[in-house]
C-alpha cells in the first residue's frame, strides 16, 4: 500500500507559508489533503534536494557532477510528522537519521520524537514491553524496512489500519541498512487525511 | 481545538484604497489620517484609533472578546488580550509586555528586518508604512495588512499581516525584491510575553534541541539592546552563573522545562554547520510558555523561520516594570535568508492558547 506522494519540504525550495492560507478549506471540515513532505535524496544520487536557500550562500555549491561525495555511514532518514498541522495548513514535520537495526520506537525517543502523546507520563505505557498498544504510528513510506508484524502487533491492531505498526515492536531493517521513511505520530489523533 | 477559518492572505490591494492609505501617510494630522483610514478600512472588527502618545493603532476585535492592538506607523503590536479562564472565570490576560519610553512604546511584538550584508543596518528605519488592507468574516477572525518598501532605494515591498483570531493571534511577513540583486536579510519576530513572576517562568519544547547563546538581532523596538542581553548576569547565591555556554558554543537542551529564572540570551535551532549536511536533525517549530503562578501557557509556532530565539532578562527585569518577561520569537539570524531579484520570502508566528 505505497503511498504515493509527492512532497516539497517546508524547509526546501518553496516559500514558506505565513499563517492563514491561501487556500480556502472549508470552514469545519478538519480533514484536509495533506501537502508534501521532502525527503533529500540518498547519497550518491546527486544534488541535495532539501536546499535550505540560506545555507548556499557560505556552502560551496554541491554540482552533481562534481567529485566524490565524502563517504557516510549507512543511515535511514526519517521524517516524522505531526497530528496538528501546522496553522497555514503545511504538515509539521521533523526530520531525524539513525542508524537501522533498532526498534522504531528508541530511534523516536532518544530523538525527542513524541511518541506516547498523552500517555507520555511514568506508568501510562508498558515501555517498550509490547502491552499497553499505546506506541501506535502509522507508516506512510518506507514500510518494507520494518519487521514483519509479529504476534503481539497482531493482536494489538486487529482493529486498526494496516498501515499502522507498534513502534516497540517494530524493527527498522539491519545496521547496515539505508532508506527513507515517513512516519505519522499519534494517528489516532491525526486531523489530515494521506493521499493514496 | 476548533481550527479558525483561515482568511486568504494576499487579497488584492484595491487601487481606491491604497491610494487613500498613501495619501493618508504624509504630513497629515493623526485625526483626519484616523478617520480616512477609518473610512477606507474600518469594519466591524477593526477600529482605527490614536494610543497615549498619539500615534496612530488600529484595533481588532473578535467576537469572543479577544483584543490585539497594532501601532501603525511601524507594525509593533502593543496589545494582545485574549479571552482566557482563569482562576474560575473568563477573564481576559494581557500576554505582551510593553514599557511606555520617552517617546514611544516598546516591547510587544514587533518585526526585525536587517540587512545582513551591510553590517545589520535595518532595512526598516525610516520607511513609512501604511495601511494596506484589511479583511474580517465579521466574527471570528479579522486581518489588517501593512505594507512598505524597504532597502536601498526602495527595492524591497515588504507586507506585514496582522490576523487575530479567536484563540490565536498571527504575524506574518512577505518579502519581495523588486530590485536586481539579491539581498541578504536576517529577519525575526521578536514577542515580549508577560509572566506573573520570575520564578515560576519556563518554557516547554526545547528538550533535544541544540541552542547556543546569542545576541538578539538590534531592533528599535526590544527592551534589551544586544549588549545589555549578553551581558551575564553576576553568579547568585549558590554560584550559579556559569552555565551558559560561550557564545559560539552549542549545547543540547537536555531538560524538558527549561526554566528561566536566569539571564540567558539564546537560539534553539540546528546549527549552521549541520544544515550543510544532507539530512539533519530539524529544531521544533513550536514551544509552550508556561507560567507556574497563572497557569496559563502560550504555544508560539514558528514558519519559514529557521532559528528560535529565546531571552530573559534574569535580574534586569526590574528596569522594564513589575512584571518579569522573555523576548522570543522565531528568527532568521544565523545563516542570513538570501531573496534573489524577483523572489519572495515568507515567514510567519502564531501564538496561540487552549486556555478555554
């Protein structure tokens, strides 16, 4: 069920928005279509794509065809977004790198990523055990790189969307793995709706 | 959270209307331009008035209540009091701290625009601005548009909207280059929240975030000069002034809360030398202000903007009247915004409250 989405990153070439847009959306109608979200383009495919304008003026200019790109170790890009949209409408999205070979949900904690939601204090989730089902996210790209489901998820999102994993649960690929996902937090409390 | 109904931004500046705005900002007495104005844009929502000093402001109102209060001649918002409960009762709270000066108004929320090629000259100084247009659904929403050119020669048309909504309040900032060469702006939306006391001020959103300490950029309208921010503080008590970096440095905020009983003066945001990379980890776009002794707090959102700066005043706060408060706002400040000819730059703060 790949998503297909095409995305211009906040921080990327387009200009950012000032806060009431330009769109009119219905009043009262909270679900909106959801505008794009960027990920840079992977090593060794050329140019970056996310060209934060400002940084260009003191960076040489990175020339696709130009030499060899400094080697770096095997990562996988996450953009992880908000349920709130932003006032303008733009999704809020962070983007953070780890390494693979980790459960989801250590890569979101020890990047601050808010995982749990309300259910953030002591005691309100079984950290990490698989029991409480608080841990929900749903995956928009980049599904593949994760464990299969197993037992425990199973069970826990019976009644779910299949998109959506437990991040305690879920594996994202092997230490040596490199990709891309894009990854919505705290579903149940999303407001948008992600094109198919 | 009910979502406002957003207003479309850049309504079309009807000819009529904006010639009346410019006519209005020569050498005209402060009552005739308030009436003109008042003819040419006041509707149900926005009143055009003159404040203590006798400058011109104009006056949004919704139909909860909510107030914010704008002086026009350079865009600094002196007033914003929403409808709020607190202590078991509606009431509405003042949220910016303003300071009457010898001859005008300082603090609130107020816009930076330098220049940052030229040695930070601002490239707002001396550029008259006017009343652009205005818009408003009548209830709950009402929007007022100042514009003005900038820079050298008038190259630049900036725009600077003003939108108070029900639980929030907007400022937004658009930037075109109409000239032929690019310019280099660093640019910031600097806020001055009220808090009830100094000890119970903190704000939430930082933790994982690198910040290093900073001045403010220089602007007309701040409380506290760059000098007089950076300034430390002598250590307390218990020795405690040691512990902001250097300027230059970065550290990690490691606390949830980051409290601000001290004086501090910093930009949360990534550092320049990781935005060269190719993916790096983006800063929050938004932070709660938490006041312990009213409970109330204040979520500050920031778009198009790449840095958040962060400042208080510690123990100077006495020299600005009884209430302690921080200078924040989302900025442009350590890797200056480049707008080639032709181009357009955007950036916009929202403050907003669920404090219903």
């Amino acid at each position: 069920m790949a998503a297909t989405l095409q995305f211009i990153s906040l921080l990327g070439t387009s200009s950012p928005h000032p806060a009431p847009s330009c769109s009119s959306t219905t009043t009262g109608n909270e679900k909106q279509q959801l505008r794009s979200v960027h990920l840079p383009r992977q090593q060794g495919r050329g140019r970056r794509l996310r060209v934060a304008r400002a940084v260009e003026t003191d960076a040489p200019s990175a020339d696709p065809e130009a030499a060899v790109e400094p080697v770096e170790p095997p990562s996988v890009d996450f953009a992880f977004v908000s349920p709130r949209l932003l006032p303008d409408g733009t999704p809020d999205v962070v983007y953070r790198t780890a390494c693979g070979g980790q459960k989801l949900r250590d890569i979101m904690l020890e990047g601050y990523i808010d995982l749990y939601g309300p259910y953030d204090k002591p005691l309100s989730n079984c950290s990490g055990g698989g029991e409480c089902g608080t841990c929900m996210v749903e995956v928009i790209e980049g599904g593949e790189m994760l464990s299969p489901k197993n037992e425990v998820e199973k069970e826990k999102l019976r009644r779910k969307p299949k998109s959506w994993r437990l991040a305690c649960q879920a594996t994202v690929g092997k230490p040596d793995s490199t990709g891309q996902m894009i990854i919505q937090q705290l579903p149940e409390w999303k407001i948008h709706e992600w094109e198919k | 959270m009910a979502a406002a109904s957003f207003l479309p931004l850049h309504l079309p500046a009807s000819p009529r209307l904006a010639t009346i705005a410019r006519a209005a900002s020569g050498v005209v007495p402060a009552a005739v331009q308030t009436s003109q104005l008042e003819e040419a844009f006041g509707r149900k929502g926005l009143k055009f008035g003159t404040d203590a000093t006798g400058a011109p402001t104009a006056e949004l109102s919704v139909r909860n209540g909510s107030s914010l209060q704008v002086r026009l001649n350079d865009g600094l918002v002196t007033s914003y009091r929403p409808k709020v409960y607190w202590k078991d009762e509606l009431s509405y709270r003042e949220v910016l701290h303003t300071v009457a000066g010898a001859d005008a108004v300082k603090g609130g929320v107020g816009l930076v625009l330098n220049d940052a090629s030229s040695s930070s000259t601002s490239l707002l100084a001396g550029s008259e601005w006017s009343v652009t247009d205005a818009d408003s659904d009548s209830y709950d929403a009402v929007q007022v548009e100042l514009g003005c050119s900038a820079g050298k020669g008038g190259t630049l048309e900036v725009s600077y909207v003003v939108t108070l909504y029900e639980l929030s309040m907007a400022t937004a900032v658009i930037v075109k280059n109409n000239g032929s060469k690019p310019v280099e702006l660093t640019s910031a939306v600097l806020s001055h929240i009220r808090f009830d006391k100094r000890r119970g001020t903190a704000v939430e959103g930082f933790q994982g975030c690198p910040y290093c300490s900073h001045p403010p950029p220089a602007s007309g309208f701040a409380l506290l000069t760059p000098a007089e921010a950076m300034k430390r503080e002598e250590s307390g008590w218990f020795g405690g002034g040691g512990e902001e970096p250097r300027q230059g440095a970065w550290t990690v905020e490691e606390n949830l809360y980051t409290v601000l009983k001290k004086k501090v003066s910093r930009v949360y945001a990534a550092p320049p030398e990781e935005r060269k990379k190719r993916i790096y980890n983006t800063a929050p776009s938004k932070f709660t202000t938490i006041d312990q002794y009213s409970g109330l707090g204040f979520r500050l959102i920031k778009m198009g903007f790449e840095d958040m700066y962060l400042s208080s005043p510690g123990g100077m706060y006495e020299k600005f009247g009884d209430d302690y408060f921080l200078c924040t706002g989302p900025a442009s400040i350590l890797v200056p915004v480049v707008v080639g000819p032709g181009e357009e730059w955007r950036g916009a703060q929202v403050i907003e409250h669920d404090n219903l």
